[in-house]
C-alpha cells in the first residue's frame, strides 16, 4: 500500500499546531502531533514518519536534543527533519545542523513558504508520492492545481474522486482492496459500508467520459480496484491498429 505521506508536528504552540495540521492536511499529507519532545519519541519509536517538523524549544526533551537522538539510531539516522526555531535562535543555526536537521524555517514563517519545503524534502527521499503531476496516457493529474485532464480537455471530479484517482494513479498496477482504499482515501477513522467504494469508483468512471482510451480503472474480482499499468501504452497500440 502507499499511502499518504506521515508528517509528525512536534510543537508545544497549540495554534501554530492547529495551523500546520489544517494546512498539511488539505496538501494531502497524514498528520500526527506532539506537544513534548519526551511524547514526540515515543510516538517515533511507535511507527516512523515519514518527515517530522520539529520545535526546537520544546517542554521535556528540546528538538535539538530529540533530534541527536534520532541520529543516533538506525532506524530514523535519515528521517527527514525541519526544524522550526524562532528568531533569535539563528545563532545556534549551526549547532542545530550539527544535530542533523535537513532543513530549518524561522518563525514566524509563510505556511505556504514551509510547504513548499515540506514538499522538497519529501521529493528527495519519496519521489511519487510528492510529485507534482502524475501522467498516465491522456491522463494527467495535477496534485498542485487540483485539475484533471484527460486528451486535454477538463474533468470535473468531486474532492472524493480526485483523491481516489489520485491514490490509485500513486501506484499504477497495484490492487488495492475497498477496505485498503477507505483507510487511505477516506481516512483511518471513517466508518463507512466498503460498498461506498464501489459507488465513487462508478462516479469516477462516469467523470472520466469517454475516451478511444480504455477505462483506466481495472476491477479485479474478490481483490479489489487498480490503475491500469497498461493504460497508455495499451491504448497507443491500439491507436496504431
Ligand atoms: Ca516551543
């Protein structure tokens, strides 16, 4: 499964917290919080993340502390980590890249500006999950826009739809189950009939329109849906017959 990337926030400023968790979220991104540094590496040795954003004073243990710490051990020794630090701490910008931080932002800093960061770490380390485009023959989703193309023309698809396209264009012949694409579309705590995937995947389809293209979603019996891998290439040798 890939699922969405995992950004741990590990910030004791509770409004900065809620600002970042909104707008991550909205970007695509899964996140989780920490209000210690002490609370932060427990909920690290429980699961990893993918990125952290991490405070630098922080109640418990500080961010340049954790961050050591994390370096140290096998498993997170290349997480990638962004340091938040407010102004008049630059000084110790040095001692911090010591500790090992990809990257550090200066408070108060653009949320849109920290993203962007956010995004080109990812990029370095996870590729498709962060590109910006994903292109499968006529097929073109655009993660920053919002849009879908298909042979150049606009599709209108309900925010369900795009993030289910989304999802499954992620990992192209890969057949993910209704209860798989639920955790990862609709979210972990979600409650909702499996069946409602069946229905947003015909809604999908019906978005879609129609193509000289084959439908690029594949139904697999009993298992589940997937993106075609074939699409495009399948679709070019059939141009040609
Ligand atoms: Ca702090």
């Amino acid at each position: 499964m890939a699922p969405r990337p995992r950004i741990l926030i590990v910030e004791d400023e509770e409004p900065l917290t809620l600002l970042l968790r909104y707008n991550l979220e909205a970007d695509g991104f899964e996140v989780t919080t920490a209000a210690r540094g002490d609370e932060a590496e427990i909920t690290i040795r429980e699961s990893v993340p993918d990125l952290i954003l991490l405070d630098w004073m922080l109640p418990g243990l500080s961010g340049v502390e954790l961050c050591r710490r994390l370096r140290l051990r096998r498993e997170t020794e290349r997480l990638p980590i962004i340091m938040l630090t407010a102004r008049g701490e630059e000084g110790d910008r040095v001692r911090g890249l010591a500790t090992g931080a990809d990257d550090y932002v200066v408070k108060p800093f653009s949320v849109p500006e920290l993203l962007a960061r956010v995004r080109a770490l990812l990029r370095r380390v996870k590729p498709a999950e962060v590109a910006e485009r994903l292109v499968a023959g006529d097929l073109e989703l655009d993660r920053v826009q919002h849009r879908v193309r298909r042979g150049g023309r606009d599709l209108h698809l309900g925010p369900t739809e795009f993030r289910l396209l989304e999802f499954l264009m992620r990992s192209p012949g890969r057949v993910f189950s209704r209860e798989q694409l639920l955790d990862s579309v609709w979210g972990r705590d979600v409650y909702i009939d499996e069946r409602t995937v069946d229905v947003h995947v015909g809604r999908l389809r019906k978005a879609l329109g129609d193509s000289a293209f084959p439908d690029p979603i594949r139904t697999v019996r009993g298992a589940g849906y997937a993106f075609d891998e074939t699409y495009g290439s399948a679709a070019a040798t059939g141009n040609a017959a």
